[in-house]
C-alpha cells in the first residue's frame, strides 16, 4: 500500500485540510466526512436529528431535537448512551464532540423541590 502512515484517512495526505492544528471553523482535517457537509446524525429518545456540527452541548443537542419535532423540552436532562447499559448526564452547557449514530436520551428532570 502506498504510504499510509497510519492514517485512518485514505486518501488525506500532508498538507490537506487548512492549518493543521490551528482548529478553527473548518476543523483540523479530523472530520470522517472529509467533505464541506459536515453535519452529523445523531438520535435523541430514538428519533432522528441532525446537527450541524460536531462541536455540540447538551443545550444545542436538545434545541436541534426540538427543531425537528422531537418531543422533548429544554429543560429535560440529556444523556448519552456510552453502551453496555451505560449512560453519561451531559449539562446544558458541556461541550461534547458527537458522532454520527451517537444516542442520547432526554427525560423530564423529576426535581419537585
């Protein structure tokens, strides 16, 4: 094979995908899609919803589900399924990186105090 370098990328040689390291708006060259349609897939109590960006919170993830008719409020606490039966809370205003086919779940906060 033809200089792989161990890149999870085929085909995303040096140099391609702007400033390397220096983040920003278009990312590193660290996207999968490796293309200008960056959005992402994600379900939220099983529905589809699409972000788009991989640079969510929990706010935005649950604002974009409420966007496309999941029946959720914005006061629900959001979790993502981490599997085996494992579910991380993730807070308004955490910063998360999501992936295309990532599960969260959104139920009402049950705080009556």
């Amino acid at each position: 094979m033809p200089n792989n370098e161990d890149n999870d990328h085929p085909g995303g040689g040096p140099g391609q995908g702007g400033n390397p390291g220096q983040g920003g708006e278009h990312g590193g060259g660290d996207d999968h899609g490796g293309g200008p349609d960056k959005t992402v897939s994600l379900f939220v109590n099983e529905k589809p919803v699409t972000v788009p960006d991989k640079k969510q919170t929990g706010l935005t993830i649950k604002q974009a589900a409420i966007a496309q008719h999941v029946p959720i409020q914005l006061d629900f606490v959001l979790s993502i399924e981490r599997g085996g039966g494992k579910t991380e809370l993730i807070g308004d205003d955490q910063k998360i990186t999501v992936h295309d086919g990532d599960r969260f779940l959104a139920i009402p906060n049950d705080d009556n105090s």
